[in-house]
C-alpha cells in the first residue's frame, strides 16, 4: 500500500510517519486521510487550522474515508470467512448521533442500542427496525414498549427483562423475538471496569442459569428464542478469547434445542481494540472476524449445528480512528525540576476517558506535527475545576506557545458519547471532512442552550 500523499516517510520523528494500513484502520493511529502540507496537519484535506478558524475549538473532526474504510474492511471480512449468512452491528455507544445511524446503514450495517434515545436516533438516521438490537441490564418499560412497538429485537438480559417481555407478548397476542445474553466466563485482559464478559459481570444471566431460562421460554406461547448473545469486553488485543467464546456460543444453541428452541442467530459482541499509541498493537479486523466465524463453523460442523446467522457488534474499531479532537493552548505553568503543565480550552467535559480509565492517546501540534522544533515534556490539563482533569500526564511535542493547536488522535468513540456539561462548559460542534470538504454533523452548545431546560419555580419568581 503506498504511503498517503504528504506524509514524509523518510522522517522518523513522529508517530504520524508510521506505515498507514488502509485495510484495518484500527491498526493506525492518525486517520486515513492525514497528511501534512507546508508542515501543518490536513485531515480529510482540509487544513485543520482553517477548520478553527471557521468553527472555533475545541473541535470534533470524523474523517469519512476511515469510517467507511473501516465499515467495508467487517464487511469484505466477513464475506470472506463466513459467506452469505451474517450482519455487523454498529455498537452506537460509542458515537451516537443521525449521522453516524445514517453512514453505518448505508454501508450495510444493523446497530445496537441501550436506551430510547438510542433507538429513536437509529430509527430517525435511517436503521432499519429489524436490524437493531435493543440491550440493557436495566431497560424501563418505556423502553421497552417503545422497543416492542417499533418491532426491534430485544436481547433479554436477565430474570427482569424476562418477566416483562412476557407480560408484553401476552397483551400484544402477537410472536415475540428475542435474544438471550450470557455471561461466558471468559477472562481477557482489559480495564476492570470495561471487562463484561466473566462470571462476575452486571450483564447476562449466569451460565448456571440458562436451562431454566430456556425451559421458562417454551413455556411462553408468544415469545419465539431465535438467538444468544455474549460480550467478553473492550479494547481486546487477544485472539484466543474469541475463539472460546464462538465454542460456547454454539454448545448453548444446542442445548436449547432440548427446550424446543431453534437458534438462528449467535451474537460474538465486540470488543476489538485500536492503536491509541505507538506501544498498541491490536489484530486486524480481518484476523478478529477470521477467528470468530471460523470458530462457530467449526463448532458446528462438529456437531452437526446448521450455520446461523452470525452477528457482530464492533463500536471503537469503526468510530474512533476516524476522530480527532483540536483543542487551543492557553496558560502555563512551569514547576523547576518537575513538570510543566499546559492548559487547553476543554478536557474532562469532552472527553472524560483519562480520568476515568487512565486512557492514554497520541497527539501533535497542528502547526509542528512531525515535532522538528524543539521537543519538550508537556502535562497538558483541562480547564475544568478537578485536580484529575488531565489529559496527558507526560507527552512529548514540539516547544509550543499560547494559541498553538493541538490535535488528539482516537477519540471517535466514547468522547463526544460520554460528553457533559461539567462546570456548565457547552459540548463542542463535530464536523464531517472529505475530500476537502468539511460539513457539520453536530451544532456547537451555547451558554444560552445550558439554560434551555432550567426551570425556577413561580414563587422564587414572584420573590426577586
């Protein structure tokens, strides 16, 4: 694969100068489409500089080529290794917007959702109702009915989803699908909080339990079990999970038929992770979807199990690549002997996955991306009133001043997701770029619109 236009390869100063694989763009760290021209960063070709100018910082910028590239590269795996017979789902937590419904239908995909607000922007993007799971370990009967009523396919997570979904089926008196989801007991090695797939998960029954819960389903006139679902996690470097968890998968749909249940579709989750940084070094998304069909083919030829549909869930390997967020430098503080910090105009609002998770990502200066002016160790912090608000403990860029730009790589997914208002601060707008092109996909918050659904009662009124 040739390198991309711009880039100068011979450079070996900087992370953007790595190998560009267009055929897994988990495997990079810079977006498809990054180039450098005149020794500023250019995505989507469009001057990331100009881009601030036009719609101010901080910034949220998808390029389309890699959300696309990324969507293509399931689509031709799957293809590949399990011809005919399956459907990638969009995990929309990771980004949930029209927009993002709208380009991952075009490109074939289902979605999954966990509440109504998801739902609704699915089904508004242009989802269709019968590629959209709904999960959950908590849904409301709101949700529920809402689900029910636009016929979405519920995958029930537990004893209290079951008891309603049944409730449902009776005074609709109309065939019910559903799917069951479990917990595997499949260990990988993740962040403690993203780890859903052991015996000790928030999520799916036990697998202890799923007899009797196949045996309660028969009992049920109008609830048709037509598949099972697992999830063992996120950001997943390993293969070998995966290829348990298509094994298991395929063990319980035989075991259902002995309740009477013909299990069509098996649901693998997601959880393939991305390069955030040099030291990352995640499988590509052909070798993850190998490794999974070629696991329930196996499973099944052995045991004479006719193949089902397969279904996958990814959300980070298709979204966060694709993003960046630009933030403006602004204060610093230097501390002899120790650190200095450089502050930028957001942080924790936007982007809320260091504090929480530790996450580390990769970042340049936009007007010195491939770092050739003196290199220094940065802290950079947000400007939010936490001590934790730290986006960077340590990175190292080029010497920079007041006003510099900066760009911070992989936060497609779960930064304007995870978004708040966090001392009242307005989200950022997001913008789509292509072929030098850039359109908006999300209007920047006002201060005004913080105060939209704030309501002072008639007396402390009446008072002032």
């Amino acid at each position: 694969m040739m390198p991309i236009k711009g880039l100068k390869m011979k450079e070996k100063n900087s992370f953007i100068n790595n190998k560009i694989d267009f055929e897994s763009p988990n495997k990079n760290i810079v977006p498809l489409t990054t180039t450098i021209n005149n020794g500023k960063l250019f995505i989507g070709g469009c001057s990331v500089e100009q881009l601030i100018k036009n719609y101010d910082s901080p910034l949220y910028i998808l390029d389309e080529l890699t959300l696309r590239n990324s969507c293509k590269a399931y689509k031709n795996a799957l293809d590949k290794f399990y011809p005919g017979n399956s459907l990638p789902i969009y995990a929309s937590k990771a980004n949930s917007s029209l927009f993002m419904s709208n380009l991952i239908s075009s490109e074939g995909f289902g979605l999954d959702a966990v509440s109504e607000g998801e739902l609704l922007t699915a089904l508004k993007g242009g989802v269709s109702s019968e590629k959209i799971v709904f999960h959950g370990n908590n849904k409301s009967d709101k949700e529920l009915e809402f689900a029910v009523t636009n016929k979405i396919k519920v995958v029930v997570d537990n004893n209290y989803d079951l008891e309603r979904m049944i409730s449902f089926s009776q005074a609709l008196d109309r065939r019910i699908k559903i799917m069951i989801r479990f917990t595997p007991g499949i260990e990988c090695h993740t962040h403690e909080y993203i780890r859903t797939g052991s015996f000790d998960s928030k999520f799916g029954f036990g697998l202890e339990n799923l007899n009797y819960v196949f045996k309660e389903i028969n009992k049920v006139k109008n609830l048709e079990l037509v598949g099972l679902h697992a999830h063992i996690g996120s950001q997943i470097f390993e293969l070998e999970p995966h290829r348990d968890l298509g094994e298991i998968l395929v063990n319980f749909a035989i075991d259902a038929q002995k309740y009477g249940h013909q299990i069509k579709e098996l649901n693998v989750g997601g959880g393939l992770g991305i390069k955030y940084t040099n030291e990352d070094d995640p499988p590509s998304i052909e070798d993850w979807v190998k490794t999974i069909s070629e696991s329930v083919s196996k499973a099944c030829d052995k045991n004479n199990f006719k193949l089902p549909l397969l279904m996958c869930e990814p959300g980070r390997s298709i979204v966060s690549t694709a993003g960046v967020t630009i933030y403006k430098i602004g204060s610093f503080k230097e501390i002899p002997g120790l650190k200095t910090y450089i502050s930028v105009d957001g942080g924790m609002s936007d982007n809320p996955r260091p504090i929480t998770y530790q996450s580390n990502y990769s970042a340049c200066l936009v007007n010195d991306p491939l770092n050739k002016k003196q290199k220094n160790k940065y802290t950079v912090a947000g400007k939010h009133c936490e001590s934790g608000d730290v986006l960077f403990k340590e990175i190292e860029i080029g010497s920079c001043q007041t006003g510099d730009l900066l760009c911070v790589f992989g936060t497609g997914a779960y930064n304007l997701s995870m978004s708040s208002n966090y001392n009242r601060i307005p989200r950022p707008a997001a913008l789509l770029v292509s072929n030098g092109t850039a359109e908006l996909i999300q209007k920047r918050e006002t201060s005004e619109d913080l105060l939209k659904f704030d309501v002072l009662p008639d007396r402390f009124i009446k008072q002032s």
